[in-house]
C-alpha cells in the first residue's frame, strides 16, 4: 500500500518517515544554502539547515507481511510541488503534517488531496512536546471539506504516534471501502 507523508516546508516529514520506517529511509535531504534566500521562508525554522528535494521513501510491514506500508515522503517548498501528483500515482491516502505554529503553510497540502479526492488525516505536529490547539481547533482552521477527516496531535520523532496515525489512516480506508461497497 502506497501512502503518501505530505504537508509545508519544515512540517516533519521526513522525520515521520524515519521514525517509523523499518528499512534504512530513502532520504533526499540536501543542505540549504544561500541561493534559498528569498525563495525558502525560514520564519519560524530558522535552525533548519537541510530539506527534502525530491521525496523521502520507507517501509513498514503489518501482520506478518501480509500488509506492507510504503510511504513517500513528499517535498515541501513550493518549487518541488510539481512532483506531487506524480507521487500521488497509486496512493491509497496519505498523512498531512501541519504545524500550528505555521498553520498558513499546510492550506495548499489539504486542498491538494481534497481537490484529488485521495483520503488523508491531519497529523498536527507537536513540536516542544506541546500542542496548544485542540483538534476541533485545528480542524475549523483548515477548513476541512469533510468532517470525516481525524485530526490527530502526534510527534513525528515518536514511532508510537506515527504508528497510531497510520493506523488512523488504514481505519479510514477501511471504512470508506466497506461505505462504498454497500452503496
């Protein structure tokens, strides 16, 4: 199963997929240099000093490998966003990273999957260990189109939380599959 980590510059993503993967991750991470002056808005991440520019890649088995999770970890700045609807290609849903305290920058990840009707959760980052919104508050910031979609608060350094978003995720298309099955 293809399952898709996306979300703005400097959400976690990468983090994410390192926390849970069981393989070594795929990582295309290189280090911000100058040229990113005016094109990568470091506000608020000021100590980031590298970024994904192409996608990050990892594996998780379930139930005795009879289930197997791979996750691509999609780029963040505006300029790589021309690769997502190529990563998009035979996704089953995907994990939206936000950070609250940066929220303007996960608006464009949500209406992509929206707008292309893939399945997604919302997994609010808690960076510092804190969330100082609640997932209702979060969920009326986004505006998410379906109330169906669970907000989650994780920590993406966390393979516990990451775990139980994923799990979140499966829940999800299970139950969307078993809703379309009857219709």
């Amino acid at each position: 199963m293809k399952i898709l980590v996306a979300g703005g510059f400097g959400v976690g993503k990468t983090t994410l997929v390192e926390a849970i993967s069981e393989i070594e991750p795929l990582r295309t991470e290189e280090r911000l240099t100058t040229a990113g002056i005016g094109v990568d808005d470091l506000d608020g991440i000021e100590s980031k000093s590298s970024t994904t520019v192409a996608m990050d890649f990892g594996r998780l088995t379930l139930t005795d490998a009879r289930v197997v999770l791979y996750l691509f970890g999609t780029p963040g700045q505006e300029r790589f966003w021309f690769m997502w609807d190529d990563l998009l290609q035979g996704a089953l849903g995907a994990v939206v990273l936000v950070d609250t305290r940066r929220l303007d920058r996960s608006f464009a990840a949500v209406d992509f999957f929206e707008s292309r009707g893939l399945p997604f959760i919302v997994g609010a980052n808690c960076f510092d260990g804190e969330q100082p919104y609640t997932a209702g508050q979060i969920r009326a910031a986004l505006r998410l189109g379906d109330p169906a979609t669970p907000v989650l608060m994780l920590d993406a350094r966390s393979r516990d939380d990451v775990r139980g978003a994923l799990l979140a995720l499966l829940d999800l298309l299970i139950a969307r599959a078993r809703a379309a099955a009857t219709v």
